[in-house]
C-alpha cells in the first residue's frame, strides 16, 4: 500500500485538486485532514466534516503537518513552503496526486506535458479518440482532477491527461503507457533553483516507462543542460524544422503532418493536409496537431477520426483566438501566452506591424529573450507588477508605453494601431497580479474590446 494507515492523511491545499483527493481517500477508508491557509475554502468545511474529514482554514498548525502520516501536497504549493519543509525533516513522507492516481487507475494512459501547447494537444487526442470511437476520460492540469475518474461510474477505455511540471515533481510512480513531451522553454524560475532543475522535471515523465511504453518526444528541443535522458520504451519523435530527419514518428513540412510509424500503427506513411485549418494559426500549431496525431494513433485512433478532429478544432479560449476587426485593426487574445517562449510563438504567427500588450506577475521572466522576436512590433504596452522590468528591457528596440490596466491597455492601444495591423495580447507573465486567472484576464481583454463606447472614443 502506497499510503500509511498508521495515522490521519493531510491534503494541504483546498483547490479543486485538494477537495477531490479529500473525499476519494475518505471514500478509500483514510483518515483524512484538510488545510488550507485561505479563509475563503470555509466553505467546503462542513461538507468535509460530513464525510469525517477534520479541516483547518485560514491557519496552518506545525503540528497537524509533523504528526501526519502522509502528506498529499496540491500541485500549486511550492515544495520549499516551511510547514512542509520542517515536516519532511521529520520523515513525513509528501506525495502528489499522480502516484495516487497510478496505485488506483486500471485504464490506459496518455499523459502530455511541455512548456507550451499542452491543453490544445490534451483536448485533440481526447477529440480524436472519440472521433475513432475510442471512449475517453480527460483531466489533469487541464482542470479535472483525475482521480475524479476513480470516482466516476463510467469507465473510459483511455485517461488522456495534461500534467504539469508541478505534479511531476512528486511523482516516484506515475507510469504512463504513452507519454508526450511537446517543448521546454523557460518558465516558473521563481519556483525551480535553475532552469535544468525545471528540465529533469518534465523529462521525468518518461522515467517509470518500461519498453513496451511509448515515448513522443519533438526531436528539436535543446539540451543545453545535458540532462535529456534515453528514455527505456519505444521512442517516436516530430518535428517542424527543416533538416531534422524523422525516420519514425511525424514531420510537419509545408502545411502538411508526413506520418511515418510502424505497421501495427499505419499501414503506409501518411500525409495530412493542414492548409485549410486556418482558425488555428502558427506552426507550432502544427506541430501540437503532430503530437496529437501520433499519440492519438498509439493509443488505437484512426486517421480517418484523427482527420475529422482536426477539421473541426477551432482552437481553444485566450490561445490566440480572434476578437474582432475595428477600423480596419485586427484584436487577437492571447492570455494563455504566460511565458516568453508562447508571445515569440504568437508573433512568428503575423506579418504585419503588431501592438503588443505585456505584462502581470513574472516568474523570474527574462524578457531579453524577446528581443529578437520584437522586430515587427510598433509599441509595447505594459501594465502589471512586471511593466517596469519590460521597460526596462525593450524600450532599446520599441517604443514602450506603461499603462496602470487593462482598459488603459486596450485603448492605448487603439490608439497606437493603423487599419491592417494586429493588436495582441501576449502577455508572457502570470495573471495573479490583477486577476484570478488568466482566462479572467482574457475575458477581461475581449469585453474592452467589444465595448462599443470604449472602442469608438474620440
């Protein structure tokens, strides 16, 4: 048995994650308590009481962590928080939701994870799995807890999930028989000690595999840190650079994904034809698309369904999706874009002259490496805890305008924009600083837009 019963297991963190593992182990028999130092989780209490789980809200007690006898920590929650930290000197054991998940979960798995793209391409396999009329449970990251799936009366024939970094950092178990790694790129500094810290965590996801397993891996990440592990099951590999040579797995190469995998999966290598799916622009689209098609493949798709989801994806919310034309001035909402590496994806998707909206709660964000990607930018606007530092940073190749909000933001920029060029939220940082989410933060931006007294000032 994974979990001890030799004492109360405590669930630190009442988000969503939090409350779903607190009544599946008080349905398995555990002792459970909850914590949570947010004085707003007060109202799960009593439901929790109700199914024998004692709470502590708005407090943390040294004591309640150091007496436990396992601790399941929510994946937000940095590991080096001091309750955690005293309590694990005193060898109580921390454990994530994965390993939990894995000791309970019979159904085969798809897990993806990456820097970037990891919800479009969870959301197309699920897509195209069913399309192939394979029956699906999707969650994780993407915001259904998975061992939601242990609770549910259905059962799927396959868990498609997104996984964070975060959850992998717990994880000693978690064995995925297919697993995708889509890119890595700087992101959440402020919560690893150095970038190859945040690289072995999402390596990670191929460590438990055995070689029956499947490995999907883009053949163009760099590995500047020399961690990249050989991974131990059968390793298929995509990519959208020119002169990386796929021998097994996809190439995306003019508007089109060239598949080439072993006969139990395709016959004979197959061509996809991407040029009409235009509601989703950018290669690194097309890339996602690649991922998904190879996964969803391994895992028992068709093309014949993997075709049609992809005829029918329209994207998803705040990933570059299209607002509105005003004057001629085309409005994208990007506010997924919470790192650098997302806004130079965005951009490499325009040709014309583009207003940039930046800025929010960065994470250790090094904004130089947008630099090289800022060439077709007429004006950064900047706003949140950030927009001193991207200032700072870019005003030595663009004119960099520093707003206190988003409706400054948006009209700022309606001023700055010509008819034919793109205004873009893409803000490269967290949300946190102004809004609870950054899908908030997206809708935020789309109701200034399609606000008609605002857009049509002066």
């Amino acid at each position: 048995m994974l979990l001890p019963r030799t004492s109360y297991i405590l669930i630190f963190g009442l988000g969503r994650s939090g409350l779903s593992m607190a009544r599946f182990l008080a349905a398995k028999g555990y002792a459970i308590k909850a914590t949570d130092m947010d004085n707003g989780k007060k109202i799960y209490a009593k439901e929790l009481q109700g199914l024998g789980i004692d709470t502590q809200i708005g407090f943390h007690d040294q004591d309640t962590f150091n007496q436990a006898g396992a601790i399941v920590v929510s994946p937000g929650i940095p590991l080096d928080t001091p309750c955690l930290l005293q309590a694990k000197a005193g060898n109580v054991p921390l454990f994530g939701d994965l390993d939990i998940f894995s000791q309970y979960n019979q159904t085969p798995v798809v897990a993806i994870t990456g820097t970037n793209g990891k919800t479009t391409v969870t959301t197309l396999v699920r897509d195209m799995l069913e399309a192939s009329g394979i029956t699906t449970f999707m969650g994780g990251n993407i915001g259904t807890p998975l061992v939601d799936y242990l609770m549910a009366k259905k059962p799927a024939r396959v868990v498609v999930a997104e996984i964070s970094s975060f959850q992998l950092d717990l994880a000693r178990k978690f064995t995925p028989e297919i697993a995708v790694l889509l890119n890595i790129s700087p992101d959440h500094l402020d919560r690893y000690e150095d970038m190859a810290g945040y690289c072995r965590s999402k390596w990670s996801v191929f460590k438990h595999q055995a070689k029956t397993d499947v490995a999907i891996i883009n053949a163009d990440i760099p590995d500047p840190c020399q961690i990249r592990p050989d991974p131990a099951s059968q390793v298929y590999e995509f990519s959208s650079t020119p002169g990386t040579r796929i021998t097994r797995g996809a190439k995306v190469k003019n508007q089109a994904i060239h598949l080439i995998l072993p006969k139990r999966f395709l016959d004979h290598p197959v061509k996809i034809d991407c040029t009409d799916l235009v509601q989703v622009p950018g290669t690194h689209n097309l890339e996602n698309m690649a991922a998904a098609a190879l996964a969803s493949l391994c895992a028992g798709g068709d093309i014949t369904g993997i075709s049609w989801a992809l005829n029918h994806f329209r994207g998803l919310p705040h990933r570059l999706t299209f607002v509105k034309e005003i004057n001629g001035i085309r409005f994208y909402n990007d506010s997924k874009a919470t790192n650098v590496d997302a806004v130079i994806r965005a951009l490499a998707c325009f040709n014309q002259k583009v207003v940039l909206i930046l800025g929010g709660r960065e994470k250790d964000t090094d904004f130089t490496r947008l630099l090289p990607a800022l060439k077709q930018v007429k004006q950064i606007i900047a706003l949140g805890e950030s927009a001193r530092h991207i200032a700072d940073v870019c005003s030595q190749v663009c004119k960099v305008n520093m707003v206190p909000d988003m409706k400054a933001a948006v009209k700022c920029a309606l001023d700055a924009a010509r008819p034919g060029e793109v205004v873009l939220l893409s803000p490269a940082c967290a949300s946190f600083d102004m809004y609870e989410n950054y899908a908030a933060r997206g809708n935020d931006f789309c109701a200034l837009v399609n606000n008609p007294e605002l857009m049509h000032h002066g």
